[in-house]
C-alpha cells in the first residue's frame, strides 16, 4: 500500500509543469494526486486555448461527470455549450448591414 502513495507523490509533480500526471482510468483521486489533476483539468478549461468538457474527457479518459465535478469544485465559470471564441470585430452580426 505505501508503494501506491509513493507514486501518488511522484505523480503530482509533472501537474505543475501543465503535464498530465499519471492517472489510470477509474484510479481514485485522492491527496496530492487529486490536487494536481485538478490543477491540470482547470488548465485544459481555461484560455489561452480552451478544451471542452468532452475533450477532456478523452484526453485524460475520465468521464463527464467526473470533469465537470472538478471543475465545479474548483469554482471554474462554466462556458455555455456549444462555446466558441470571439473572433473578433468582423466576426460580429452587428457589422453586417
């Protein structure tokens, strides 16, 4: 069992560097390792160049539910769905005549 916890903490690490830490589909978050997945979902969700849920979900091979749990926790704003960036001034209805 304290092997288990020893990869746990050397997983949490490669997180802060935005690598995905090491986590097995349906392995149990917990401690550290919780922590720094977390940290890399909310990464994934946030800008420069957001991720859906969904493409997360296939990224890291969690579920929906499990991703959008995380990012509730954690406090992220939720985009609408069907979310696209701003592309700009051109872009906008308002300049069609």
């Amino acid at each position: 069992m304290s092997k288990s916890t020893n990869s746990c903490a050397s997983d949490a690490a490669p997180a802060a560097s935005g690598k995905a830490p090491s986590v097995k589909p349906g392995q149990r978050l917990t401690g550290d390792l919780a922590e720094s997945f977390r940290t890399y979902v909310v990464s994934l969700y946030s800008e420069p160049e957001p991720m859906s849920i969904r493409a997360i979900c296939e990224k890291t091979r969690r579920s929906y539910g499990n991703i959008h749990r995380i990012l509730k926790d954690a406090k992220v704003t939720l985009r609408n769905r069907g979310y696209q960036k701003p592309s700009g001034p051109k872009g906008h209805r308002d300049d069609v005549e």
